[in-house]
C-alpha cells in the first residue's frame, strides 16, 4: 500500500489552486465532464431520488472551485429517450414491450448497481428543465439509433396535474400525468 502512496503522492495537489493556475495561465481549454443527470442533482433533482452531489452545471464551480465568470459553453448530452435506475417519477415510462426494447438494444444498466435502468419515450420537459438549471450552449442527442427499429416515436410535451397543464417542471413531480 505503502508503494502506491508513493507513487500517487506527486498528483496530489491543491484543487483550486490548479484550476486558478489552469484559468488564469497561459490560453488552455479546459473539459469538465458531469456524471449522472440533471433530474439526480442533490439541490435541483428529484428528491428522495437523488445522489449526494451536484451533477448540473453549477458542480463545475463548487466541486473545483471554478468562479461561474469563467465557464464557457455547456454542452447537454441528452438521450433520445428517458432512463431512470430504481424509483422515483418517471411520466414517460414504457413498462412494456417498447421499455424492454429501449432496455435491451441500449444496454441500460445501473453503472455501478447493474440494475436494469427503467425506459421511456423522451421527456422534453425535463430536457426544458435540465436547459433552464444549466444553461446548454447546444444539446448532443444521443442513442438515436436505438429506436430505428420502432414505428412510431413519441416524445413527452406537456405535464397536466388534475387535468390542468403544468407551465414548468413541478416540484412534487409524483403526482404527474403525462400527454404524449
């Protein structure tokens, strides 16, 4: 163990100062990549159903201490269709043939639980969601190819509670009805 302290202990370095230096130094383009999606984030998701971090835009400055003046274009890579690993709202799912085949052509599993991830036809207003948390510069729509096989592709476009239709994404998102 001893050996691989050793061999790590020159990449350990002060976070923020490295980014400072990074920002400010000689012109560098710098890539933060984000890991799981908007709808998880501690602050902006789908609470219970969320992780502990912040997985929307603003992670980029309280997890390395960038100031927000310095980030550039946000990149949204958004699914052709939903997926969700365990509970929580999920308006769009298939919990059907057309869920399964989402699953399985996509290899939708959990990353680090291998649990099979729950599929659904593209929900655009967690999309208008995820734009208004962070921002998107452009959007990257991923996974197309896996509904070639389908007849028909919907996409969900509105939200209605009690029959009324939602302006935005709501804050108690288990009551939802979907109109596809």
């Amino acid at each position: 163990m001893t050996d691989y302290a050793e061999r790590l202990r020159p990449m350990v370095t002060d976070g923020v100062y490295f980014m400072h230096k990074a920002l400010t130094g000689p012109s560098k383009k710098i890539l933060v990549e984000g890991a799981n999606a908007a709808l998880l984030d501690i602050d902006f998701g789908t609470y219970p159903f969320v992780t502990s971090s912040n997985c929307t835009v603003g992670g980029v400055c309280t997890g390395l201490g960038v100031p927000p003046s310095y980030v550039g274009r946000v990149y949204g890579v958004v699914k052709a269709y939903t997926t969700r690993v365990g509970v929580g709202a999920f308006p769009t799912e298939q919990d059907n043939e057309v869920g399964e085949l989402l699953q399985t052509r996509g290899r939708e599993f959990g990353v680090t639980t291998g649990r099979k991830r729950r599929c659904g036809w593209l929900d655009l207003i967690l999309v208008r969601y995820a734009h208004m948390v962070n921002g998107f510069s452009a959007i990257a729509l991923t996974k197309l190819d896996i509904l070639d096989t389908l007849p028909e592709i919907k996409v969900g476009v509105a939200y209605k509670v009690d029959g009324k239709p939602l302006p935005s994404f709501p804050d108690f998102p288990s009551s939802l009805k979907i109109k596809i």
